[in-house]
C-alpha cells in the first residue's frame, strides 16, 4: 500500500505527449486529449479488479528498445491513489514552501511542483527491495519511498525528530532501500551502480532505480558509471528527470545534445512523459522486467517541468517567460490524472474535492506536529553523532582548533 497524501491547482486543460513509433523518432500526431475522451470499456466497479487503461501513443520515444504498450494494467484503487499520492506531494511542497517563507525553513529548500508523476510512477512499478537513489530534489521521492510528511517537514525545519535528526535539511534525507537525497550534483550516479553491483553480488533479483537532473547530464562521472554498469551488466536503471532547467540555463544552452536517453551510446534508452503518471508507471514497470532478465542497464529520460523556481531563493521568472510557464501549466500532471478520473468513471468531481480537502487537512496537521518537534541539543554528544558505528568512536574529537578538541 502506497502512502495517502496532498494539494493541486485548478483543472485547466488536457495534457499533449510526445513520442516515436518503436522503429524511429518521429512524433505521432494523435494527443493525449483524444486518447482521455475515449471513456474505458469495461471498468469494474470493485476496486481491486485490474483492467487496461490507455496511454497515449506520443508518450515515449526510443533508442535501441522496443516501448511499453500503449495501455497499462491497473486497478481503480490504484489510480485514486497514484491520485492521491500526487496531491499529497503537492500540497507536502506547498506548506514547505509557506514555512520557507515564514522564514521557519532556513538554507537551501528544493521543491519538486510539476514533477509529481516521476516519483509516483516510479513507486509504483517498482517494490520495497527495489533501491532508489536520487540528487537533491528529493522530497517527494522520500514521502513515496515511505517517510512521513512530518519526519520530512521537520527536517527541514531542522529539528530532531526529522527524518535525519534535522542534520540533512532538504538534500539529505533517507529512508529504508531509499538512499537520498545526495547534495552534490551528479555524485550520486556512482553510488548508484554501485548500490546495483551490490544487488548483483548479493543476487537479489532487484534492480536500482538511479536518478539525476539534466543539469548533471554532462558530467564525466555519469558516463563513467555507465561505461562500468554496461561492462557488468549491472541491474539499473538511470534515469535523468529533464526538468528544461539546470538552475537558470536551459538545456538547450546548456547541452549540444539535448536527447538525454541517447547518452549511453551502447546502453538502450527511452524516453517517457514524465507528466503522465500512467506513461511513467508503464516505462518502468516495462524497464524493470527488461533489467531483472539480465539485460543490463537502461537510461530513461523523464521529461517534465518545475514550475517553481530551481530552489527557494530563485523566483524562477528571470529566465524563463510567463506564456511559458501559463503553457506548462496545462501539461500539469496532477489535472492530467484528475481528468481520466472522471472520463473513465474512477471518481466523481465531488470524490475528488473530498479527497483533496482531506489531504489538505493532513498536511495541515502534519505541518503542525513538525513545528512541534524540539531543536537538537547544542551537545557535542548529538553534533559528532552518525559519524562513527556504535562502539567505535574515538577517544578523542577534534573541534575547529586544538583548544576544542574533546575527550
């Protein structure tokens, strides 16, 4: 069961993908809209029934791998929650953004609006065993990988009972098979394949979901790491979420080739929406069963869209245009999802403000029960803490001079 949660804006339109037929990388022309209207033939009415639900045909585009199908099985609770999940990431990001504000939240806070699906979709293809590494922008892959609003709030309002003792903040947290939240751009796509030849030496039968932003794309780390998951065939699936920005540089400034699923030369890659939920789900379910057969690596490309700013201190306008912006708006995932709800008969308008006001109340109240957490002790004892394995400290720990070295 995939944890409940959080907020959206208001509906406003449907939602266009992009994608190459299987053997090239011409775009279809059919949208998402005509796929949406099609009401589901067939839709049981108990919730844990599955049945196919269509994607639409621009949703990905390939090199050297065959796609997904074009519609994905699932069950009608799973799409209120995959739902649900979003919201919750949503209006979870919301209230951070309001304590940051508030001036509550201090230091670097980067939030994930717009980029809800790849996380949820993510989760939901994949299982607990499966391991999932991410860069900074971690937030709502922290909720999905089963942390609580409030431990991920109280990190970042640096308190003690936040998900890493309020020692993190944003770029550090951590939950079980889920490791960070890392700070430094593109160092976590190492650790990555290396967590994948973990799994292949221990023979787990897992694979590791490997994520990094477009801005981290160029470096020669991430290629390294390639060139090693393709020389063992590790068990992973990189992953680059493609948000347009690598903070204020677009990517088309920023990089000569801007098709990053392509990257890996010898390795397959694919493209997916990554402002469907449904398109993203199928790509990594369709992915992971192609990596767990001992195919080797895979790069995904996920395409989607921030529509705040690369963190709290950068108002996200200077660089991009307010037609932009109002444009992505209308590829909004969470509108996207709200709307094949209600064409396909999975919930009503009214069940789905009744959520969204429910989900607003638990945040609500988890934002509360985070500002009720008490602040670290200023003790040497809970500031050297998590640094050495228990029963290993050394007798003695150096201060920021000789003067404070303490014994």
């Amino acid at each position: 069961m995939r944890p409940s949660n959080s907020s959206l804006l208001p509906l406003r339109s449907r939602f266009l993908g992009l994608r190459a037929l299987p053997g090239s990388l011409h775009a279809n022309t059919r949208s998402f809209a005509q796929v949406a209207q099609r009401r589901v033939l067939d839709v049981p009415s108990e919730d844990d029934k599955p049945f196919m639900v269509p994607i639409a045909d621009t949703s990905f585009e390939t090199y050297h791998f065959d796609p997904p199908s074009y519609s994905v099985e699932t069950t009608k609770g799973q799409l209120k929650q995959l739902f649900r999940d979003m919201t919750t990431i949503r209006r979870m990001e919301l209230a951070a953004d309001g304590l940051y504000k508030e001036r509550k939240i201090r230091g670097f806070c980067h939030l994930s609006i717009g980029q809800e699906a790849v996380a949820v979709g993510i989760e939901h293809a994949i299982t607990r065993e499966d391991k999932l590494i991410t860069a900074y922008r971690s937030h709502g892959n922290t909720l999905m990988r089963g942390a609580t609003i409030k431990s991920i709030l109280g990190e970042l309002l640096g308190r003690r009972d936040g998900i890493a003792h309020g020692k993190g903040g944003s770029m550090h947290m951590y939950a079980k098979s889920f490791f960070g939240g890392n700070g430094i751009v593109g160092a976590s796509v190492p650790l990555g394949a290396g967590i994948a030849l973990a799994q292949q030496y221990d023979d787990t039968g897992n694979v590791t979901i490997n994520l990094y932003g477009d801005g981290a794309a160029n470096q020669g780390q991430i290629h390294e790491a390639f060139n090693m998951a393709k020389l063992w065939n590790l068990p992973v699936m990189f992953g680059c979420e493609n948000n347009k920005y690598g903070m204020g540089t677009s990517v088309d400034r920023a990089s000569a080739s801007t098709e990053y699923f392509k990257r890996g030369q010898y390795i397959p890659g694919l493209k997916v929406n990554g402002m469907d939920v449904l398109a993203v789900l199928a790509a990594v379910r369709h992915g992971r069963e192609w990596i767990k057969a001992g195919n080797g690596p895979l790069i995904y490309e996920y395409e989607t869209y921030r529509y705040a700013g690369h963190s709290m201190s950068d108002p996200g306008t200077a660089y991009r245009t307010r037609e932009e912006l109002q444009k992505e708006r209308t590829n909004d995932p969470i509108t996207s999802l709200k709307s094949k709800l209600i064409d396909w008969d999975i919930m009503t308008e009214d069940e789905i403000k009744a959520v969204e006001k429910e989900i607003r109340g638990m945040v609500s109240h988890e934002v509360q029960a985070a500002e009720q957490m008490p602040v670290p002790d200023p003790k040497w004892d809970i500031l050297f803490e998590d640094i050495y394995v228990p029963g290993s400290e050394p007798a003695q720990r150096r201060g920021r001079t000789i003067d404070e070295t303490i014994y």
